[in-house]
C-alpha cells in the first residue's frame, strides 16, 4: 500500500519537474536574460563551457565551475581568451572540489553537492535566503550573478559580496573590503585588504591588526563605485580616482573595465577591449595606487627588505647581510639571522663582537626604538654599542635605532638614507658557506673566470652608453622638483627656540592654555607666512629621546579630523610644539560661550561625526594607536571651514604620571570637588585605562554638541536639568527627547534619538559596556541597530 502511494507521489512529482523545465527551456530560447531556471544544474568540465556554466547573453560572463589547483572552484569568470578572469570567487578559502561535483539551483539557492559533502551553499548573506524561497537565478551582463525569488525581484547578488575585484556598475559600500589573491592563479585569500574605514579607503598589509597602512585615499569615503565607463568613483565628495575617458573604444568594441586589488597589494583599474565575441581581448592597465610597488608593505616578509626591478611593476625580496630566507622556494615569507645573538646580559664584551655592514639607499618604515642627532660615523658606532640595537637608519643628522625583525624594508635610488646592519665581526662571507670542498672551488673559479671575461668586455661597450645617460640624468634631476622619500615619512621640522621666539614675536598673544601649557599665536617667515599655534610645554619628560620618539608618532597622524603637527624644539628644557593653526577657536567656545547663538542642528550632527572620526583614527589607525585620554571641547578646535579636529592627543605620554587624573577643567559651575566631568570613572579608581576611557569622554562631548550646553550647568531652570547625564537619562527615559532641543528647529528627531542612544552607551559605567569607535560610527549612520541603552550609573555630586 504504503509504496503504491509513494510511487505515486513520485510520478506526480517528476511530471510537475518535466512541465517546469520544459517551460523553462522554452523561455529560455526566446528570452535574452538568460534565465536559469530552478533544478538546473552544472559539472566541471575543462573542455566543456557550456556544461560547467551559466553565460551571459553577451557571452562575456561566465557563472560556474573554473580549474583551481588540481580541482575547481565556482565562480565567476570574464571570458578573456586565452586567459580567463576571475572576477568572483564563492567560499573562496574551501578546498578546491573534486570534478565529481554538481551544482544545483534549488529553492534554497544555489547548492553544491560533492564528496563527502551535500548541500554547501554558495549564495549566503544578510540578504537572508530563509524568508524568501528562490526562484531563478541570472548570469547578468555586467557580470553580477543574482537570484531571483517567485517574483522575479532581486533577493541575493554576488556584487553584494566582492572578493578582490568591482565590475563596472559595481559599489564597494562602507562596510565592505576587498582582499587581494593569494597569487594570480589562486584566488583564495591573500595577503593584502583594501578597507573602508573612518571615512577613508585603506590599504592594509597581511594582518592588518598591526595597522600599518600603506595606501589611503585622497578624499574621505563611504563608497567607492566603478561606472560603466570607466569612472572609478569615491563618494560622498565624488572625487574621480581615476577614469577610463583616454581610452575611448574604437567602433564595434565593447570595454569592460575591472578595479582589482592585485595579489602584490596594489589596486589597479583595468580595461578589457573585446573585437567580436569569442577572439582575443585587450587589456590595459589604466591606473594604479600605487607608482613604486614596493609600497605595499609586507610584500616582503620580516627582515628582508624589496627592490623593484627598474620600469616594472616587478619586485624582488632579498636579505640583509647575515640573514637567509626562511624559505628559498618562495622569497616573499622574510629571513632569519644566521647567526645565534649573543644576549644583552653578561658578557660585554661578547656583544661587542660586531661590525655593521651599510646598505645605501635603505629606509625601514618600523618604528625606531630611538631617534638621536648624531652624525654618520657616532650613529654606527652608537648602535653597535647597544645590544638591543640591530640595524641603525641615517638620514641628514638624523640616527634611528631598530630592533629586530625589520618591516617593510626598502631600497630605491631615490631614498637618501643609509642603513646599517649588524653582523658577528668574523661573520663568513656568504660565499665561504656554500663552498666546502675543493672541486667545487675549481669548477666555481673556472666558470667565474670564463664569465669574469665576458663581463669585462660587456662593461667597457656599456661604459659609454652609461656616461651618456649618466649626464642625461643628472640634468633631469637640476630640473625636477624631487620630493625626497625621506620628507614622505619624516615631515616635522626642527625649529630653533628663536625662530620660534620671532615666530610669535617674543610669545606675545596667548590664544589659549591647556593641560601641557600655552599656546601662542605666529607666523613662520619664509615662503608662504604661514600662521601657526606654538605650544610651551611644561612639565614634560626630560629625555630627549623618549620626548622625539613621542612627537614621531604624533607627526605620523595625518588625518583630517586631527590637528596637524608641523614641527618641534628642544633646547635644553625647553619643548615647544608647532602646529598649524585653527581660526574658529574651539568646541567649547562655539557650544557655551555665545549663549543662545546656537550652532546649527545639522552643522552640530556633522561636528559629532567629525570628533568620533578623528577618536577612530587614533584608536585604529594606521601606524599609531593612542588613547587620547583627554578628550574635551576645549581641545576639540575647529578650521577655517568649521571642521573639527581633535588636539592635544598623543601628548599623556610625555608627561609625567601624576598630572594626568588631576584635571578640574570642564566641571565648571562650582562643582570643584568633582573629577573632571570628561574622564570616565575607572580614572579614579586606579584602574587599567583603554580606549574604552576615550569612549566615555566622547559619549560626554556627544551630548554636549547634541544639547548644546554644559555637562553642568547651574543656570537652569529646574533642578533636574544640572547634571546633563541624568537630564538626557530622565528625558529618554520618559520618552520625551524633544525636551534636550527645546530651542533649537530643524532637529531631525530620528537623528536626535539615534545620537542620544549611541551617547548613552557610551557612558556606561563598565568599560566592556561602551562600543569601540568603529561600532559608534556604525550607529551614529544607522547602519548597525542600536539596542535600548540601560541607564548609566551617574557621577556622584559632592
Ligand atoms: C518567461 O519570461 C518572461 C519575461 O522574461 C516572464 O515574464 C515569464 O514569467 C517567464 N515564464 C516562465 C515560465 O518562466
Ligand atoms: C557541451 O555541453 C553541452 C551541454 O551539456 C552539450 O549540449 C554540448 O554538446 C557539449 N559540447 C561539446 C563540444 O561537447
Ligand atoms: C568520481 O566518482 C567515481 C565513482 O564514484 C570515482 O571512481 C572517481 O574516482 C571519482 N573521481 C574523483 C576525481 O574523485
Ligand atoms: C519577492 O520579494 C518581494 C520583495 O521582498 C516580495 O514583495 C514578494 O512577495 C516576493 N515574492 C515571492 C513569490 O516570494
Ligand atoms: C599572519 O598571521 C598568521 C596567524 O596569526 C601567521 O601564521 C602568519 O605568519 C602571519 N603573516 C604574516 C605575514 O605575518
Ligand atoms: C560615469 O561617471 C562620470 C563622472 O561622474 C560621468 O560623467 C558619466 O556619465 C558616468 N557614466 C555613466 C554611464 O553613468
Ligand atoms: C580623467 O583622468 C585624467 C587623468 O588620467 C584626468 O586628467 C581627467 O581630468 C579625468 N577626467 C575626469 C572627467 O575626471
Ligand atoms: C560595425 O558593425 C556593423 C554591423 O555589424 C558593420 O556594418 C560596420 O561596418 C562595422 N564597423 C566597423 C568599423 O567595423
Ligand atoms: C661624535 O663623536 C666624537 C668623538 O667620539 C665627538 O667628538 C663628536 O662630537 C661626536 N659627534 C656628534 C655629532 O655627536
């Protein structure tokens, strides 16, 4: 009985199959989408196309199985004859599968069955499958693969999901990445990420936890599109990175154009030029980020260092002196030191028995333990009388001193300093550690003697051609405004005390006065008369050294949510700090000195922005990571076009441990008894201090800028409204936000919410409570859904 109606229900369902792909076929034929109806399926097939994949109607597209290593991969491919692109990759990090596999269109998407394994899916996102049942799928044109549900609307896109490319009419949205392939034939992932974050688009090396960037864009943000003509596009400024307009196609050429972050890090904007379908297609490269590709950094691994072949996008890794690579089969994994160090403890003499061998043109772009003025000679000697010190860098009485392992090492022509590298005094010559036995020696001296000759012969025809261009280039460069590598990485200038004395004419107009000192207005001479703000520091670190490794750091923030710090002087106890100068004042003086000239609601919600960008930049950001520990509107000044940037960061470090809690400043209204009203609770008790600190502080300055008054105020009209975290808790509460703005207009109450919720997390009395930076942007933009804050334990009064 049972299997009677089995076999029935069987029967029915094959009929039902046979109806809908016999429908399906019919569309199909007639149809130029293409469309992929459900139950169809594909196999790996190295000499079959069209039996392991979807096409395009154009034919330029290919959605399926492509050969990956000793199997295959699904995903989607350009059709570039000889050689196809890979311009998505599903799971790309799931072991290639085997060509037993089949893929399948289902209901549930797109399922691939192989060994072992039923059912991975291959289309997943937030775009959820789980609602919304498939109910075809579409190789599109523009080289998106989508899914559609019953009624024909979009539910899943791979352009949705970029791996390490953008097809011409595809975004990369904020919170997206591109991740580079691990080499040009295999596209799981690789070393390098093109991010957006904080407003910039960044490029990483391999594990960007340790935030060294080596790419940023022009211009903050939060997309970047590629249109269809070419257009490479970064919004919301809508700043052209580049564009394929000099490459226009000649008739009857069709021009697709692709931005890939390459498996060597640099992102490169490409065109492909098809005739006629099926033949060969063109490609050109029409632009990329990066001129010299020994920028990407972490293109070559630790202690070793990347010299690019001349006019090639070409590099090669070599070793220091003294070390070999880790492996000789694949010379981008870095080096190890030959030798055994003999430790810093015991034996002086032991660490003494070292020499340094130079490296011209040389630069490391990790930090240097130490930064001295010494002169050429003292710097070398000065390193090899320290034992933590392996390497030392010269540039124009400049001496930095580097432990190992060395990152990112460079060496170009154009780069003037010279490195160091220490090696054992009786260190053998690489030579002697390959030749061991006699023979050997012959056959070595033999062959080097035949090519000796060869050699002689070549440099004398060459030696003509050389000096000639020799001369040639020598008059380039008289002519040539070259902007020295050095002055790319090392920007602050040194100031002598009285420069900077007739800078601001004997310290004359103070214009402001913080935790580190005063600040006074000047103006440098020479080209430009630029005016500038000279911070006196008092009560600073004495060493100099600490003090120069300090402001090296801080000279290395560029971002525009921070004020810039242009240069610096020590002499003796004197340390001034130069930075550029900032016309609008601060915060603090927009938000409560004009009372009742408020600031408005839409310049206030771009002011929140621009503060918690500049939070994430020290908190994230390439090279540095510093907790600013301070964060007020007194120190929060605004430029010429009214932008906010944060000052006075970096600087808790050089001062000495006891003034950092002791700050009144900001209580204001009599309140003197209170810890300063920025600084989060764990302050006072003594307890470890992250980032979560900043946080606090920011939620303070967030309601602040929102409200637009003091964290307390007495000039109140109940006193309820003193204390500003219970005055916003109490309003929130009581569903009654609108009472925060009363005087102002325009307030966009959705936005006021949001910026309430978000300030109200942030000044959770528990630091594990308090978002990271990057989540409080993603909340203040709506992009991420902020939970219904519990209420903050308040500062306690008196
Ligand atoms: C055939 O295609 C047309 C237009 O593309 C569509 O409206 C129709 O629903 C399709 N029919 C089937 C059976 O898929
Ligand atoms: C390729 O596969 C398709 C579909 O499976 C089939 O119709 C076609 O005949 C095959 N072509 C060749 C050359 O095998
Ligand atoms: C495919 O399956 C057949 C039969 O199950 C098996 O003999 C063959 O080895 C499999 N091929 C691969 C590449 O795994
Ligand atoms: C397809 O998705 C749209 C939008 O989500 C929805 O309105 C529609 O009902 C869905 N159709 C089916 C058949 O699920
Ligand atoms: C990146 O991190 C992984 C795991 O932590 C490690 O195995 C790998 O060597 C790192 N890569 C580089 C280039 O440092
Ligand atoms: C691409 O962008 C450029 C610059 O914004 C614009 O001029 C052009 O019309 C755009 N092309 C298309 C097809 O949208
Ligand atoms: C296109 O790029 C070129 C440089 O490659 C630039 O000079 C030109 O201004 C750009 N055009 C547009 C419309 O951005
Ligand atoms: C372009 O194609 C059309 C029709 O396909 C043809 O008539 C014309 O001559 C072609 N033009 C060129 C420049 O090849
Ligand atoms: C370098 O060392 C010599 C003696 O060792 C000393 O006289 C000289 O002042 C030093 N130069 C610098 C710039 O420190």
């Amino acid at each position: 009985m049972a299997s009677s109606v089995e076999v029935g229900v069987m029967f029915l369902l094959i009929f039902t199959l046979i109806m809908i792909s016999a429908k399906a076929e019919r569309n199909r034929s007639t149809s130029t989408s293409n469309l992929i109806s459900l139950g169809s399926s594909l196999t790996p097939n190295v000499h079959n196309l069209t039996a392991s994949s979807w096409l395009s109607s154009s034919g330029r597209f290919a959605f399926g199985f492509y050969q990956q290593g000793n199997g295959f991969a699904v995903g989607v491919q350009l059709l570039t004859p000889p050689q196809n692109t890979v311009v998505w990759t599903a799971n790309r990090d799931d072991p290639p599968v085997s060509s037993n596999s089949t893929l399948t269109l289902t209901r549930d998407g797109l399922l691939l069955r192989t060994e072992g394994r039923q059912g991975i899916p291959i289309t997943y996102g937030p775009s959820s499958l789980s609602d919304s049942s498939t109910g075809a799928a579409a190789m599109l044109d523009s080289g998106n693969f989508v899914l559609y549900n019953g009624s024909r609307v979009v539910i899943w896109e791979s352009f949705g999901f970029p791996t390490d490319t953008i097809l011409g009419g595809q975004d990369m949205k904020y919170d997206m990445s591109l991740v580079s392939s691990a080499s040009v034939s295999d596209h799981s992932s690789g070393r390098f990420s093109l991010q957006m974050l904080n407003g910039d688009l960044v490029g990483y090396p391999p594990n960007s936890t340790d935030y060294y960037c080596y790419w940023t864009s022009p211009s903050s943000v939060n997309q970047l599109s590629l249109n269809i003509s070419g257009f490479l596009i970064l919004y919301d400024q809508t700043l052209n990175l580049a564009n394929g307009s000099y490459h226009r196609p000649q008739d009857n050429q069709t021009t697709l154009y692709r931005a890939t972050l390459d498996y060597d890090g640099n992102f490169r904007l490409y065109l492909h030029n098809f005739l006629t379908t099926g033949s060969a297609a063109r490609v050109v490269v029409i632009w990329s980020a990066l001129q010299d590709p020994c920028d990407a950094k972490g293109i070559c691994g630790f202690n070793s260092y990347c010299q690019a072949a001349k006019a090639s996008q070409d590099v090669e890794c070599k070793c220091y002196p003294g070390f070999v690579y880790n492996d000789a089969s694949d010379k981008s994994l870095g080096c190890y030191q030959t030798f055994t160090q003999n430790g810093c403890t015991g034996n002086e003499e032991l660490w003494r028995q070292y020499k340094v061998e130079a490296l011209d043109n040389m630069w490391w772009q990790n930090h240097a333990y130490s930064v001295t003025d010494l002169n050429k000679e003292n710097c070398s000697n000065s390193c090899l009388e320290d034992c933590n010190c392996w390497a030392v860098l010269y540039t124009d009485a400049d001496c930095r001193k580097y432990n190992l392992p060395l990152l990112y090492g460079k060496r170009s022509s154009n780069i003037l300093s010279r490195g160091f590298i220490k090696v054992p005094l009786h260190f053998p010559h690489p030579s002697d550690l390959i030749i061991k036995n006699d023979s050997l020696i012959l056959i070595l001296a033999i062959s080097l003697g035949s090519i000796a000759f060869l050699c002689f012969v070549f440099a004398i025809s060459s030696f003509t051609i050389y000096m000639h261009r020799v001369r040639r280039y020598k008059s380039l460069m008289k002519h040539s405004n070259l902007t020295l590598a050095e002055q790319e990485y090392f920007t602050l200038k040194s100031f002598s005390y009285s420069e900077l004395e007739r800078a601001t004419d004997g310290f004359k107009e103070e214009i402001g006065r913080g935790t580190f000192g005063a600040v006074y207005i000047g103006t440098l001479s020479g080209s430009g008369k630029k005016i500038v703000a000279v911070k006196r520091l008092e009560k600073v670190v004495e060493g100099v050294r600490e003090f120069k490794a300090e402001i090296t750091t801080i000279g290395r923030t560029h971002h525009r949510n921070l004020v810039q710090l242009l240069g610096f002087c020590i002499e003796g106890s004197r340390k001034l700090l130069v930075y550029e100068y900032m016309s609008n004042g601060s915060l603090a003086d927009l938000l409560f000195k004009a009372k009742g000239v408020h600031s408005s609601w839409k310049e206030r919600v771009g002011l929140v922005f621009d503060v918690a960008k500049g939070v994430l930049y020290l908190h994230d950001e390439c090279s540095v990571h510093i907790i600013h520990s301070n964060l007020k509107p007194q120190n929060i000044l605004l430029d010429h076009t009214r932008t906010a940037k944060i000052s006075d960061f970096g600087l808790a470090r050089l001062v000495p441990n006891e003034t950092k809690i002791n700050s009144t400043e900001g209580g204001g209204g009599g309140v003197q008894q209170m810890r300063s009203g920025y600084s989060a609770p764990e302050w006072q008790k003594n307890a470890l201090i992250s980032v979560k600190a900043d946080i606090y502080s920011f939620g303070i300055v967030l309601l602040e800028i929102v409200c637009c008054r003091r964290n307390i105020e007495v000039n109140v009209s109940t006193p309820d409204e003193i204390v500003l975290l219970s005055w916003v808790s109490k309003c929130f509460a009581a569903g009654e936000i609108g009472k925060l703005v009363e005087e102002d207009e325009n307030v966009d109450l959705k936005t006021l919410e949001r910026m309430i919720k978000v300030g109200l997390w942030c000044v959770q009395h528990d630091p594990a409570l308090r978002p990271f930076m990057k989540n409080v942007i993603l909340m203040l933009e709506g992009t991420m859904d902020i939970p219904v804050p519990p209420c903050p334990e308040l500062p306690s009064l008196v």
